[in-house]
C-alpha cells in the first residue's frame, strides 16, 4: 500500500513539473477504474486539477462496483475507466453519456482513434492499447538453445527442455486463475484456433466445436508445465512467480509486463534475462492466440452538465501529451495520446497489432460468455472430466444466463 | 404483561425488523421472479483504435421503451428457480435416466452448480458446526483451570482468530499453505512429495477450508463456553466429587448438561453461519474445487453481465436452507417452552 501510494505521489510530482497548463475544474470528479500503473498515472493527472475534488477508486476489483456506482442519480462516480469489454456493461445500462459536445468544446489534440463511436456516437476516450504476449527469460532460452517461441507448439517444446535439463520444474506461467483469467485464457486461444463464440449473427454459443476441444487440449498441455497451484494464479501471482526465478515463458498483459522486473528485490539474473516478443499463434494458425485490448474513459449519463465538463476536463489532463515526456510513464503502456514513442517494452503490444490479432469482442453477451467458461471449464483442468462435457456444461450455463438476461 | 405495553415495547424492534429484514425479503422474492426484458439488439458501426466493424450492440431506445411499459422486467414465475443455474430440474430429470448407477447419478449432480455449492456447503456445515463445538468446549476448560493471573492474556490469544477480519485471516492461512508458503513446504517436506499442493486437489482444499472454518468459529464457542462455565453451581460439583465421580464423569454428568442450552445456541448460530459460507472461498482463491450459495451469489454479481434474478433466487434458497437447517433446533426449543408454561 505504502509502495502505490509512493508510486502515486512520484508520478504526481512528474507530472507537476512536465504539465505546464493548469487544469482548473468547477465541479466533482469521481473516477473509478483498474489498478495497473498505467491508469494509476491517469488518475494522478486528473487529480493534479485543482478547483474542486477530484476522488479516485482505482482496484481491481472496479468492475464489480462501477455500474451500481453509476446507476444511482446523481451518480457516484463521474468517470469509469473501462475497457472494451467492460464498457458493454456500462452501455447494456445506459448509464454513460455520448462525449461528442464536450469533445468539440475540450477535445483539442485529441487523435481521430482515441474515440470510440458506437452508432455515430462518441461513447468513451481511448488512451491506450493493450495485449497479452510472450515474456520470457532470454538467459533460460540462450541456456537450452533455442529461439523465442513464435507459437504455443514451440513453447510446449522449449518448457520440456527445460524441464528436461533442470533448469527449472513448471516454466510456464499462466494466469490460469478459476473465473475470470481461466476465461481470458480460452477466449485468446479459442480465437487463434479459428474458433468463434457465437453463431454468426445470434446470441447462440458457438463453443463446443472441434476448435474448442483442441483449445481445452493445449491449455491442459501448457498447464502440465505450470505451479501446480495454476487455477489460483492471477496476473499478479504469476508476475511473482516470474519474479522470483520460477518461470520462463509466460503469455503476460503488455500493462503489466512492462514494469513487472522493476519491483523490489527482484534477482539480477532475471532482471537481465526478461524480454518481451509478440503473441504466439497455435495450431498452425495465423491470427495470434492473443486479443487486443484499449483502455479508455466514460463520462456517467445521471451526473449535472457541470459535473460532466468537469470531469471531462479533468480526464483529459490525465491524459495530456505532456506526460509522454516523462520516462518512467511512457514505459508503462502502449499509449494511443499525441506525442508518445514507443518504448522497448511496447514491442509485445505493437506486434500484436501488426498481427492482425483480434479486439476482444464488444458483444452485449460476451460477459455472460466470459463468466460461464470461468466457472464450467475448472473441471476439465482439474483433470475430473471431458473437454467436451467442458465445452457442453460452458455453453448451457451461458444459455441459462443468456435467456434470463433475455438474449436468448 | 398487558398488550398495550408489549406493543409500544415492541414497536421500535418491530419496525426495524419489517425495515431490515422482512422488506428486503419482499424485495429479494419479487426480483426472483421477474428478469430483464428481452433484448433489442440492433447491429451499427462500432469504431475503436484498431478499426471500425458493424456490432452488436443494444437499442437504448427500445429498451427505454419497454422499461417505461413494465419497469418490473418480464414476470418469469419460478423459471429462475429451475433452471440449470439453480435447481435444475430437466438436467436433473435427465441425469437420473441417462446415468446406470446412483454413484453415476451424484457424479452428473455434481455436474450442475447448484449441487456442487449444495455439496461442499452441506460437508462444511456437518463437519465443521461439531468440531467449533468440541474445540470451543476444550479451549474453554482449558483455559479455566489456567492461574488467575495469566488468564486475562491467554484469553485474548484464544479470541485473536475470532477479532481477525474473516478474509484476512483466510488470506493469512491461504499464503501459509501455499506450496512455497511455511505450512505448504513443510507438509511437503514431511510428505517427501515436493510436488504436494493442498491448492491443487479438492480434497485438500476441501480440508484446507475445514480447518479455516473451526480456527476461524472455535473462539466464539470458546467465549460462549467460558462465561457459562462461570455459572458452574459449586455444590453441585463438589456433591459429585463426594460421592466419587472422576473428572470425566463431572464433565459428563454435571458440566456438559448444565452448558446444553448455550451448545444449542452455539449450534444454531454456527449452523447459520456455516451454511452461508463464503470468505474462505473468496480468499482462498477456491472456486474450482469448492463453492457454496453465497459464493454463487457474489459470482452472479461479479460479473461483467450482472444477473440479478439468478443472484435474487440464489438468496431466496438460501434463505429457505437456513430455515430448513434451523428447524429442529427452533421446534426443540419451542417444545421446551411449552413444557415450561
């Protein structure tokens, strides 16, 4: 806690000194939003405006209390930061506002693809892109002699050899964490092998295909090489596990791979070793294994007019251009503001792009499917039953979700 | 006493009760049985950083409408009740005809998450609710037989469990058993298995949680026990050593009937709070190998699509399983009521 909160105040100060406009706001600013640095810097820019209180509630847990944080009149919070999936909940509610009067009227130096436009309508501000990609030790792989994986086969591969030589037991890292990582896991790998999750043009499941068991079977085969402890790994807890030695290869959040050996006490070994590549494709497949991620702000519907140029306002200065001049902020993500040059540790993300991978897809109903596949496919991983009884109970749990939700 | 006094006693809890307790079941009940309209969906373009597509996406218009005709959503009846998210019943029908055995039969309910919370809350209530019992009854004899002086420290230790924030304490264990935590190594150590991980079998977990739920409860059957033995009746105790009894047998014959009615109360209480476990489960991080109602209700909620009417049905069940848990105990007391007027 002491670390963030210094983390917060460092990169208050930066951003002192680099934004020379003020930023002068008249009413409340209530920000809520994940917990990465990334949009830890945005809220400390928007905090940096002074006239009024500007509160944030960055967690990772933002999702569970934003929409019931919104739909309140007056909201409570005037800004979520979302991403794409999670702004289709804001939207399924109807609790955010078009931006595009006070895009006209503050939006200046605004890029054309920093806005979201759902039916014509400006809907939230992009500020940056996102991916999960390779990270890997280049020591380890330099060691066994092989090159960085450029596909899930050639990880399984180079994991057996290390294993084989001792130079580490479970080499693979994987938020394979029951619910909603396990999920994210099978959405990347469904769609690099060519799956798709619903029938075109419907709400119905599309899942339990022969795309789907070939999924189920390579996730279980990367598993074999992971902490046997994997369905309670987050992202967090496979960066520690990277940290501390334990872990090669792993398919990590660009957000999150970028400062993750910047912590303390991390080995010098893996300090040196850590590198950074692109999504890796499967089952010969061309799309990565990978989706493609963009962070971005909203503004509540149920908030005054005054309020919401507030935080507009606010938001902005958490996004101004003039932060792309400090270092430290630069690195943390793959930003889509004026002014930024990517750094080295934007190669993942980029690649990702350049790789044709595909954006998570903004369906009203991926939620439903997202929570279903987190819940049913445990059993398979633990190894208790079938992919294909998998597959089966992950599309009628969806299907029961997906008619009471009325979808279906 | 008169009815006019009972009345203006009663009123303020009276009113608080129809305030916080039987509202929100009125609320919870009619959520239960109604669920969001049928979607509009229209198809438009969708631009983001990466391109602009035709998506789905809902019609804000229409639906506004449709909330504006019937703000209550769609009247379902008891459609949530049985689906496959709660009890399930076509899947159980057909489990039942599909499945040769009855352990073939368990394994298909086990299947449906419903049963599967239902199955691990069941053995955590029956296991853990005797063994909060026993332990609390042990700590407490213990520590009245400990000297005067030390007493007060030694029973703040015992409380420590019991004062700790439920999810932290199951955050504090989770890291302690962990395959590189203290308790995770050395069980492997002693096991000579250094692949043995309590988080990656169900049973273990299964134990792991077990064990959480007595360290967490047996303090507050500890304090209860404690401030009963105080009253023990002297005279009593000293009779039956008179005429012989061993300690055991004072234990058996004077000590335990004279705590029976606070081993009701902490049987009920502890029934109550077994069968709505949920912190363990959430700091464990142990969704895949156990879940229980409340559980399913923070699942529902959690999500990125929240389902109300599913999580509304799943509290209403619950509701109906403490009730049902409970009612032995309360028509006992009830029965030792009447006998007593």
């Amino acid at each position: 806690m002491f670390l963030k909160k210094f983390a917060i105040a460092g990169a208050m100060a930066a951003l002192m000194s680099t934004s020379a406009l003020a930023c002068e706001i008249s009413a409340r600013v209530s920000i809520v939003g994940n917990e990465f640095p990334a949009i830890q810097s945005v809220g400390a820019g928007a905090q940096a405006c002074t006239g009024a209180e500007v509160k944030t509630n960055l967690t990772a847990d933002h999702q569970k209390i934003n929409l019931p944080g919104m739909q309140g009149n007056p909201a409570e919070y005037t800004s979520a930061i979302i991403a794409n999936s999670s702004i289709v909940a804001l939207m399924n509610e109807d609790v955010i506002r078009p931006l595009d009067d006070l895009v006209a009227k503050h939006g200046q130096g605004l890029k054309k693809n920093q806005l979201i436009t759902i039916d014509g309508k400006i809907m939230a501000v992009a500020f940056m892109a996102n991916a999960q990609h390779l990270v890997y030790r280049a020591d380890v792989l330099e060691k066994i002699g092989v090159q960085p994986p450029k596909t899930y086969e050639e990880m399984l591969a180079a994991a057996k050899m290390i294993r084989e030589q001792g130079i580490m037991e479970n080499p693979v890292g994987g938020a394979y964490a029951a619910g909603w990582n396990l999920a994210e896991e099978f959405v990347n790998m469904y769609l690099g092998m060519g799956g798709s999750h619903f029938k075109p043009g419907s709400a119905e499941p599309n899942i339990n295909t022969e795309a789907g068991i070939k999924t189920l079977e390579m996730m279980k085969a990367l598993s074999d090489y992971m902490n046997p402890d994997f369905l309670t790994h987050d992202s967090n807890a496979t960066n520690a596990e990277f940290r501390a030695g334990n872990v090669a290869l792993m398919n990590m959040w660009g957000s999150r791979a970028a400062t993750l050996v910047s912590a303390d006490g991390v080995a010098q070994e893996v300090v040196d070793g850590f590198a950074i590549d692109g999504p890796m494709t499967v089952g010969g497949g061309s799309i990565p294994a990978s989706t493609l991620w963009w962070d971005g702000w909203t503004v509540a519907k149920n908030i005054s007019d005054e309020e919401a140029e507030a935080t507009f306002i606010a938001m902005m200065n958490g996004i101004s251009p003039a932060m792309m001049a400090n270092e430290e902020i630069r690195t943390q993500a793959v930003w889509l503001i004026d002014g930024y040059q990517p750094t080295d540790a934007a190669k993942g993300v980029f690649a990702a792009a350049g790789m044709n991978t595909i954006p998570y897809p903004m369906l009203p109903y991926m939620g439903l499917m997202h929570t279903a596949l987190g819940n049913e496919l445990v059993d398979f991983m633990k190894g208790d039953e079938s992919a294909e009884q998998a597959l089966k109970d992950a599309e009628a749990a969806y299907i029961a979700a997906a008619k009471e939700k009325g979808f279906l | 006493m008169k009815h006019r006094t009972f009345f203006w006693f009663f009123l303020p809890t009276g009113l608080a009760m129809l305030l916080f307790i039987a509202m929100p079941i009125v609320s919870v009940v009619t959520q239960s049985l109604f669920t969001p309209h049928e979607a509009v969906l229209v198809t438009v373009e969708t631009c983001t950083p990466f391109s602009c597509a035709q998506e789905t996406t809902i019609d804000q218009e229409a639906t506004a409408a449709l909330r504006e005709q019937s703000p209550m959503g769609r009247f379902v009846g008891f459609d949530i009740y049985t689906d496959r998210g709660h009890l399930a019943f076509s899947e159980v029908a057909q489990a039942w005809h599909s499945s040769d055995s009855f352990g073939e039969f368990l394994k298909q309910l086990n299947n449906l998450p419903f049963y599967r919370a239902m199955g691990f809350t069941i053995v955590f209530v029956f296991v853990v609710t005797p063994l909060v019992i026993a332990m609390g009854l042990l700590i407490a004899l213990a520590v009245n037989t400990v000297n005067a002086r030390l007493k007060g420290i030694v029973i703040f230790f015992s409380l420590l469990p019991f004062v700790i924030t439920p999810l932290i304490g199951a955050l504090v264990l989770f890291w302690m058993i962990d395959s590189r935590g203290i308790i995770g190594t050395a069980l492997q150590w002693m096991a000579g298995d250094p692949s043995l991980s309590l988080k990656a079998s169900t049973g273990l977990m299964w134990i792991s949680l077990m064990i959480y739920g007595v360290w967490h409860a047996a303090p507050f059957a500890f304090v209860i026990f404690y401030a009963g033995l105080q009253t023990l009746p002297m005279d009593q105790i000293e009779a039956a050593q008179i005429d012989g009894a061993s300690r055991l047998q004072r234990l058996r014959y004077v000590i335990i009937p004279h705590l029976m009615p606070l081993v009701t109360f902490v049987a009920l209480i502890q029934l109550m709070d077994n069968f709505r476990v949920f912190e363990p489960i959430v700091g464990f991080n142990a969704s895949a190998h156990a879940t229980s109602l409340s559980w399913a209700i923070f699942n529902d909620l959690g999500g990125e699509t929240r389902q109300l009417s599913s999580a509304a049905a799943t509290s209403v069940i619950t509701i109906l399983g403490v009730a049902l848990l409970l009612s032995p105990v309360l028509v006992r007391t009830w029965r030792d009521y009447k006998g007593k007027v």
